[in-house]
C-alpha cells in the first residue's frame, strides 16, 4: 500500500469507517477525513522548524532530531500499511465499535515497528477479526504476536495444517502430531527444535513421552480435517481416553490460529487413519468432495 493514493472515507463500508474512526480515537489521531495523516512525521517537522527558530541547535541534535523523523515516519507507515490491509477483511457485520480503546492502543503499539509485509498482512488479520469479533483476541496474543519472526509465523501456519477439529459447539483444534520422528512431520520442517521454539513463545505445549489426551469422552467423538469428516468409536460405552498426540495449542496458539492460512497436509488424513486402526480404533470416514 506504500504510496497508494489517499483513502477516501465515502468510498470506504461503514465497518471500515468507524474502524477508522476508533483508531484515530485510540492512538491519536491516525487516521483524519479523506486520507490517511502521516502524523508522527508532520508534528516532528514542526518541532525541528520551532527548533531552528528559537535556538541553535548543534550538530548532534541535529542529527537525532533526523534519526527521529525517520524512525517515525516508519513506524507511521507500518501503522498504516496494517490498518489498511484490514479493512476489506472486516464483515458487513463487523463491530469495530465494541473494540476495546486499550486493545487497540496496544495492538499499534506492538505492531508500529513491523516492516515485513506478510507479518503486516498477519497483523491486518488479527485487527480485522477482532474487529469482526470484540474479544477474540486477547492482549497477551498481541503481545506474544511481537515476538513472532516471519520463520516462527510460517512454522505456526504449518504446524496449523496439521490440525483437526475436534468437538461441535466450541471445537478444539488440535495438530495432530502422533510422532515428531516420522515423516510426514520432518518433511515440512516440524523438528522437535522447531517445536521447542514455538513452545518457548507460548504457542503450545510439547509432550514426547506420553503426549496429551482427553478423559471421559463417550463411545463416538467427531472429527474434521479440511471438510472431510470422521466419526470414531472408542472402545468403552462412557469414559474413554482420546490421545491428541505430542503437540497441544496453548490459548495463544488456538486464538493465532483462527487467522492462519494453512494448507491440507497431503497424506495426513490417510496416516492418521491408519493409526487409529493399528490403535484398534474404528473410523467412519466422510469425506470432503473435491474441489472444483
């Protein structure tokens, strides 16, 4: 969006207006009718000219005095290639309006510095869908999303292609890494290095030795995986223990990952068959219908 022409607010839904409007209401005036106000570098320029008029200044001062304009006309920039990358992700229902003022202070204040577009394009995600949902997001995602190296988001997005839907109502999605030794996991990169690292920012929980599970689930559970569905009979009538594998998204990771775009793990969905079988498990498959 670098050198788009002006953002015109009668061009704009009216989702994407008042999101506009409590950005500009939250971080300080971002955003100013029919455009987008490049704010931090203008109110700089002004400084420096009072500066020049009423003393003189040195070199050194100088010299900051440039070092601060350039480093806020970036952060000025980044804030709005983010903000507009949001607004044609908002819905027609979107309440951007409900958006907590300190959400979004501390939303743009952790992504000001962000300069890699695809990481811009996560964040825009991020802004949008809590804009489309108040609350989906908490302030420690946000937090946490700072942390996050385009490397760390690309392994997250695939480690989310591993993940099936597990439950109706308010699913769990959860990767489905069996064994972080086979395969089908080391050929994509989800080494157990990799998976520590993702671990270590607060993504999610590694378990090699037992892994994770879930008691006291009934007879038949369903699952999904990129539309293709799986009803599976565990062996007891009540109070059956479901495995989830060695990988468990933390809070964090589950929020992340309603805005990732993964891709189905070509071979997963036979693998995973398979094991339950070999664990004496019976699926009932019904699969997705292919893409036209």
């Amino acid at each position: 969006m670098s050198g788009s022409p002006l953002i015109k607010l009668d061009e704009l839904t009216k989702p994407a207006t008042v999101l506009i409007e409590k950005i500009s209401d939250a971080v300080g005036g971002v955003f100013k009718p029919y455009q987008i106000v490049r704010v931090a570098k203008a109110e700089a320029e002004a400084d420096q000219i009072r500066a020049y008029s009423a003393i003189e200044i040195t070199d050194l001062q100088r010299r900051a005095m440039h070092r601060f304009l350039v480093e806020e006309g970036k952060k000025q920039s980044n804030i709005e290639e983010i903000a507009g990358r949001a607004l044609p992700l908002l819905n027609e229902d979107s309440k951007p309006q409900d958006v907590n003022d300190d959400w979004i202070a501390n939303f743009f204040g952790n992504c000001r510095i962000v300069s890699d577009v695809e990481m811009q394009q996560l964040w825009a995600r991020v802004l949008a869908a809590e804009a489309n949902g108040p609350g989906t997001f908490s302030r420690r995602t946000v937090n946490l999303l700072s942390d996050l190296e385009r490397r760390d988001a690309e392994l997250f997005e695939i480690l989310c292609s591993f993940g099936w839907v597990y439950g109706e109502g308010v699913p769990l999605l959860f990767p489905f890494v069996l064994d972080v030794r086979d395969k089908i996991y080391s050929e994509t990169g989800l080494f157990y290095s990799n998976l520590s690292n993702l671990e270590s920012l607060g993504l999610l929980q590694l378990n090699l030795l037992s892994g994770f599970s879930m008691r006291n689930q009934p007879k038949h559970v369903s699952l999904s995986y990129f539309g293709s569905s799986v009803q599976l009979t565990l062996p007891n009538v009540e109070n059956n223990v479901f495995q989830l594998g060695q990988v468990l998204l933390t809070q964090a990771g589950q929020e992340l990952a309603r805005v990732c775009t993964p891709q189905p793990i070509e071979g997963l969905f036979e693998y995973v068959l398979k094991r339950w079988e070999e664990g004496r498990l019976t699926p009932e498959v019904r699969r997705a219908p292919p893409a036209p």
